[in-house]
C-alpha cells in the first residue's frame, strides 16, 4: 500500500509547489488542497496546524488509531 499525503498549499507558493513535486517522487500517493480556492480546506489546515502559512503536509498513517504527522512548512529533502 502507497504512503499517502495531504498538502494543504497554493498554486501561487514554489514551496507548495516543491513538496508535491518531492513527496510524488518519493512515491507517496499526493492529495492536495488549494486553500485559496476551498474555504473548507482552509479551516480543515487550520484544524491541523493552527497556523495560517502553507504548506502543511499531513502525512497518512495506514492503521486506525496511530496519530498523523503534520508538518507545517518545506525546506526540501
């Protein structure tokens, strides 16, 4: 089963634009929200990071009940 990964961003950040393209290569199954664009993702981001800067990466666990990883902002692998 892939890894998977929620990215929260927008359109117009290269750092948004650099973790799709990062977390793609390594093979993780990318969702992605442009939260200028979806009122609901933004406040689901919010939810997650409480913090209003992009990106917000929220890597999936495949288990029920393990916790999620959040990871607010990208500096690159």
């Amino acid at each position: 089963m892939p890894k998977r990964v929620l990215i929260f961003g927008k359109d117009t950040c290269p750092y948004t634009k650099a973790a799709r393209e990062d977390y793609a290569r390594r093979g993780f199954e990318v969702e992605y929200i442009d939260v200028t664009k979806d009122e609901r993702g933004m406040k689901r981001m919010l939810t997650f990071s409480g913090e209003n800067r992009v990106p917000v990466m929220i890597e999936k666990v495949e288990k029920p009940g393990e916790e999620v990883n959040v990871i607010v902002g990208f500096g690159g692998t």
